[in-house]
C-alpha cells in the first residue's frame, strides 16, 4: 500500500522523491533502535538541543530516530519543510505528547489530559472552549492590572533579598518561580497565594521544586525503556509524588474558588471582576467542570517550564549586553516619561525594542527543542516521502546561529526584528517559538504579557550586571530547556 502511495506521489511534479526507508538514521538495534547511543553516553540526554545540531549536521535536512520502544521520530530541520507541514494541516492538527508520561499519569488519576495530550475532536471542543478567553489579546489585558501589582511586588522581593548580597539573588529561578505562581493564582483563582512575599513561600518554594522535578525526571524517563511500568523505579516513584504536590495543591484552589463562586452567585453578590478566569470558563457549554480544572491547572503550572526559563534567559541577555539594555531603558523612559504611571496596553504597545529583545532572545537561548505534529496525509520534505500518520519533530533550532539566515548569527541584535532590518525578512517560519496556526501554545498571550510587564518593571528599577569573570549560561534539556545553573545576576537599584 505504502509502495502504491509513493509512485503515485512521484508521477507529480517532483524529482527524485527517495523512499521513507532511505531516510538517513543514526545506528539501529532490533526493538531499541538508537537508545543504546543515549545509555553508552555517545548523546547526552541532558544536551539534547546538541544531539538535534549533530545530527543535523551529520545526516541532513530529514532525520530518522527510534529511541527505545517508542514509535520512530522523524526530524525535519528546513524551515521550507516545516512550511510544508503547517499548510498542509486542517483545522484539527494532530501531536504526539510533550510528555507521554504526564499523559499516562492524567489517564491513571482520570484528570481530563488537556489540550497538550489530546487530539481530534476532543481537543477542538477545548479548544473552542478556551479560545475567546487565552488566545485573544484583548481578553489577556484584562488581567493585565493584576499582572502588574504582582510584578511590583517582585520588584521589592529583588531590593529585599539582594541588598546583603550585593543585589544578586540567590536561587533566581525559585523566585521568579513563585512570581510566576503568584500571578496565576491572581488570575486563575482571584487570590493572592503568598508565594512570593506572604506566609506561604513554602509552599510557593515546594511547588516550583515539584515542577522541576517533573520536567528533569520526565526527560530522563524519555530516553529510557519503560520499565517503569512493571517496576515503581525510584525516578518514577519521585516523579509521581510531585506531580501529586501539583495536582492536589492546585485541585484544592479550584475547588475553593469554585465554593466560592457558587455562595456568591446564590446570594446575587458576584461583581463583574471577580472570578474572571473561572466564571468565563464555566459558562462555556462544551467545558465540564472537570475540563476547567485541567485548562486551570495548565495555565497555573506551565510558566514555570515556559515564562520562567524565557524570562531568565532575557534577564541574561541584558545583563551581559549593557548597550542593548541601556537603550531598552531609554525606550522606556520615553514611553512612560518621567511619571511613574501605571501600565496599560498602549504602553505596552509602544515598547518595540523591548519585543524585539524577546524576539532576540528565542533566538539564541530557545526553550523548546521541537514542534511536534502527527501529519493526516503524506509529505514530501526534502524529496523524502514521509507517510501518513508520521511522528514529526519540527527542529528549527539548528539554524538560529547560522549565518545562511541571520548576519552575524552569534552577536545578540535585537535591531534585527525591527522593521525595515536586514534579518526582518528572515523566513517566515523559522522562528516561531509558540508554534503556528491552529495549535499555537494556548498560553501564548499570558506569557507576552508576562514577559512584557516584569521586563518593564525590572529594566524601571534596576540596573542589570554580570560579573565579567563568571561562567555565561548554558543548557539543560529537562523536557523544555532551562539554564544549567544559577545565574549570578546583580540586580543594581536606578
């Protein structure tokens, strides 16, 4: 049937259309197909991201790869065939999981799997029922206020816990971890945790170490055979008590909020701002109760592997690119004047330089390694048949220091997305780091926002350094890829 397909496929306009067995593919055993390369240390799971450059380099635009009993991955590195695979998508894009790990454990604890874990029509039904309310920007800048008094309290966090310490916080991703949490406790549940500077940092401290252990655990787990399904290994044992530290501390919010939206709308004493998050979700005829708590859940835990990581590597770029930063806090400057006015969306708007740093710094520090996509029929990437139902990984990050696309690849410039720039027409799907069309990340507005609005906050306040003499940052692929080590950052009040 696949021989059929494929000379039908080569009577059309296309030269030299190779078979999908003449992929180029690392060595292969029966059953494991290339996991040994990973358990004999010949790749680093932990340097993932330099295993996706190698075999690039090594095999070419299109790349077969079977780790442990797993269905095969093919990786497709050319911007012109990641073009192909989103045009050729339909309203219903089908994914294979970020995690197939966390998605067993939703199935086993009947948690509703989220918009990341599901395909056909049960994600659309969330998604149409999410959609109006985190993926339209007038909606996000509803909680824009919210997002900002919580960032505000972050900035006096820095000027408390720095002031011994010479303006270096110590632990700077547990902190902008429990800023993260705080600002979506705000918005999902109406509610200041105290997380991030009231008597709950505990807590806020053991749900940002719960989701480390997740996301570094669950990498781990990805290049491993599954033995954990017939033995409770200690990886697996550890990865399973934190994601119950997750699920019960946020289950146990939604479940208060929800009592509390119930009293009010029995008294008729609910105001227009309260509950916005929870109240607009639960009017959606096609969202159960229990589907809010998962898209709650998600939008509560996710910046900690997204928005934490990005906004730390940002915090990097301008610490170690004085010029870049200096100009950054002149556009700012100009932007608000010399009042101290509270933000709103035409400020935001009005901060170009400030996106395009953003824009820069997915550029040379990614947080993710792939786009991942099941395509519905065959493809032709690269002359290489690919058939239906193939698990994609869309690996664009081998070419973002490349001097084919961008000038001067290694140089941070964020003068390069600004209009009218000579990488401003760089192809158009090579640096989407929230994906494209119909599966973009649902979070995606929240964590602009975010990042928009701390970035302000902190450039406002203070004055970034580096020390001339530490080591500069590096990788480590825990499922998403975060910084190596504790960025040692001095946080210099203006």
């Amino acid at each position: 049937m696949r021989n059929r397909i494929f000379r039908s496929i080569c009577t059309e306009a296309v030269d030299h259309v190779r078979p999908f067995e003449s992929i180029p593919r690392p060595v292969q055993l029966p059953f494991i197909g290339n996991w040994h390369l990973y358990k004999l240390g010949v790749y680093n799971p932990r340097k993932y991201h330099q295993v996706l450059i190698d075999l690039y380099k090594k095999y070419g635009p299109v790349v077969y790869e079977k780790v442990g009993l797993d269905e095969p991955i093919i990786h497709v590195f050319e911007p012109e065939d990641v073009q192909t695979v989103y045009r050729n998508e339909d309203k219903v894009p089908q994914i294979f999981p970020l995690s197939k790990f966390a998605r067993d454990y939703r199935q086993r604890e009947d948690f509703s799997l989220g918009l990341g874990n599901t395909n056909g029509d049960e994600w659309y039904r969330l998604k149409n029922g999410m959609r109006h309310l985190m993926l339209k920007t007038n909606s996000v800048q509803r909680f824009l206020k919210e997002t900002e008094k919580v960032t505000d309290d972050l900035v006096e966090v820095i000027k408390r816990d720095g002031a011994d310490n010479e303006g270096r916080i110590v632990d700077l991703r547990q902190l902008i971890g429990r800023w993260s949490q705080e600002v979506a406790g705000q918005i999902c549940f109406d509610k200041r945790l105290g997380y991030l500077c009231g008597n709950n940092e505990d807590l806020g401290r053991k749900i940002v170490k719960a989701n480390e252990i997740v996301f570094s655990l669950g990498a781990l787990l990805k290049f491993s055979l599954p033995f954990y399904n017939f033995i409770k290994t200690p990886k697996y044992t550890k990865i399973v008590e934190s994601e119950h530290i997750l699920h019960k501390t946020v289950v146990q919010y939604v479940d208060e909020a929800f009592s509390k939206i119930d009293q009010l709308l029995e008294t008729d004493s609910i105001k227009d701002d309260q509950y916005t998050f929870l109240i607009t979700l639960l009017q959606k005829d096609e969202l159960s109760r229990k589907d809010v708590v998962t898209l709650t859940i998600s939008l509560f835990v996710d910046g900690l592997s997204t928005t934490v990581p990005v906004l730390m590597n940002n915090l990097y770029s301008l610490a170690t690119n004085p010029q870049v930063q200096e100009k950054a806090y002149e556009e700012i400057c100009k932007v608000t004047g010399d009042n101290d006015q509270n933000l709103d969306a035409g400020v935001l708007n009005q901060l170009t330089y400030l996106k395009a740093i953003i824009k820069e710094t997915f550029r040379m520090y990614p947080n993710g390694t792939e786009v991942a996509r099941i395509n519905k029929k065959p493809l032709i990437l690269s002359n290489y048949y690919i058939p239906a139902e193939s698990n994609l990984s869309m690996n664009l990050l081998v070419h973002y220091k490349s001097p084919k696309y961008f000038s001067d690849p290694e140089v941070f410039k964020p003068e390069r997305w600004l209009k009218g720039s000579e990488d401003s027409h760089v192809h158009p799907y090579l640096l989407k780091p929230f994906g494209v069309g119909a599966r973009t990340c649902a979070g995606r507005k929240f964590a602009e926002q975010d990042l928009q609005v701390s970035l302000f906050k902190i450039l406002k306040n203070f004055k970034l350094v580096y020390p001339p003499n530490a080591p500069g940052i590096g990788f480590v692929f825990d499922t998403l890829l975060f910084p190596d080590k504790d960025l040692p950052i001095r946080f210099l009040p203006r």
